[in-house]
C-alpha cells in the first residue's frame, strides 16, 4: 500500500504558475483512491507511471478549483470501458447538490455514469469497498467541506483537506499512521482558513502520527523552503515530518519516503 503525491503546490500564485503541481494524490491499495484532484491530476497520473482508469474512488473535499478542476476527467477515466457503471465519487455537498450560487461542482453528465456518489457528512462513515472513509471537520472558506480519515487494508491515513487549526480537530486524527496537512503557508498572515506551521505543530503535538506529509504548500512556504519547515515542524511536536515532492511516493507500512 502506498500514496503517491501527484501535486503538492497551493494558494493561488502557485495554481496559476504551477511551480509545484496540484494533481492531489492517490491511496494506492485494495482500492485506489485519488483524492483531490486539481488541475493536471490526469497529466501527472501519465507522467507519474500510474494508470488512471484504474481509480475506483475520488474523493473531492471542496468546491475550490484547485481540489475539484480534473474530477470529471477522473470520472471519465474511470468510465473509460462504459459498458457498465463503475466507481465512487465522494465530495461535498457543494459539488453534488449544489453550492450558494446553485452550481454543482461536477455535472450530473459525469457522476451518472458512476456506480455511487455520496455527500460526506460529518458524522457519518461512508463504506468505499472494504475501506472506512470518516469525513473530519474543516474551517474554510467552503463550509459544507470536509478532511478525512480512511481505514484501509490494517492502516489510517488521515488528511486535514483545507482548514485553519482548531482545538477539537485534533482528536478526529488520532491513531493516524500518516497524517497529511495541508501546510499551506510558513506563518500567519491573517488570512484564516489554512494551516500554518505553527498551527501544524498544535495540531501534530495533539493527535501524534506516525508520519506527518506536508502537502498544499502555498507560495510563502515554498520561498522559506519546505524541508526547513518540516524540520522545524518535526522538532517543535516531536513527529517525523517530511514535505512532500511532485511525484514522491510513501509506503504505508514501513513508512519509507521516495522522492
Ligand atoms: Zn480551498
């Protein structure tokens, strides 16, 4: 069981430069699962050596373009034999039913010729195949958006999806083997809805990982340098910590990093 890291930019300067990639990344395990796929999600698939169409679940936690923009794509790809319905699509509310404008984020011509959709709710475990996925709660923009913890194959991988820190977040992620936070920016700014590395540190110091993956680094911390942030973060909560690269790959079980 491993995770590939096909995207591992944030924020908006780097959406439109794309210094890093902002694909999401894969759960490869009984199931493959894509998480968040952003801009280029199918490109990197293709240039990461993995092949799309055999994705059996995406899951899309917002309606923020940068998380949902190849969703659809990934639907076809996983369509791509349509002789018969296949695969789950879990996002939020926004993007299935509808956001404040009354805009679904991906059009009904996609998700019906999935197998399932589901809204992820808080509170509510959704069954993909053999695997839990609970959604964990956010602070963002998007309000009816979501992280998750997915018990899969013996191991719990958790991501914090797009949130600002708050004490009762931590306690969604206990027992993680890997946490993946969505680290956008080295510091405080005063522009709420993500995590910083401070708050990345209260968050770990809290809910203790195995591994900890920084991902979503925004343009700020990719300037101060993300694996002396990870460095930094390591030190101050005492959780190994590694900033994730375009293409890097962790195994679950032994919690190697290849980059
Ligand atoms: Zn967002």
């Amino acid at each position: 069981m491993e995770i590939v890291f096909l995207g591992t930019g944030g924020g908006r300067f780097n959406l439109i430069s794309q210094i890093r990639r902002t694909g999401g990344f894969l759960i490869r395990g009984s199931l493959n699962i894509h998480a968040d796929p952003g801009p280029g999600a199918l490109v990197a698939c293709h240039d990461f050596s993995i092949h799309p169409e055999k994705t059996g679940a995406v899951v899309v936690t917002h309606n923020h373009i940068d998380h949902l923009n190849d969703a659809a794509l990934m639907c076809e790809a996983i369509n791509c034999f349509p002789d018969r319905k296949r695969g789950i699509l879990v996002a939020s509310k926004s993007i299935l039913a509808g956001d404040e404008y009354g805009e679904r984020g991906i059009s009904p011509y996609f998700t019906k010729k999935l197998s399932r959709t589901e809204i992820a709710r808080q509170g509510k475990p959704i069954k993909i195949g053999g695997a839990t996925l609970t959604p964990t709660p956010v602070r963002h923009e998007d309000m009816t958006g979501f992280g998750f913890v997915l018990d899969m194959d013996g191991a719990r991988i958790g991501y914090t999806s797009d949130t600002e820190y708050f004490p009762s977040l931590a306690p969604h992620f206990l027992h993680c083997d890997i946490l993946i936070a969505n680290n956008l920016k080295s510091g405080a700014d005063g522009v709420p809805g993500h995590l910083y590395s401070a708050t990345t540190v209260k968050l770990l110091t809290a809910c203790h990982p195995r591994l900890c993956v920084l991902s979503h680094m925004g343009q700020s911390l990719l300037k101060s340098g993300p694996g002396k942030e990870a460095r930094k973060i390591q030190k101050a909560s005492g959780v190994r910590t590694v900033a994730a690269t375009d293409g890097m790959r962790v195994d679950v079980r032994t919690l190697r990093v290849k980059k």
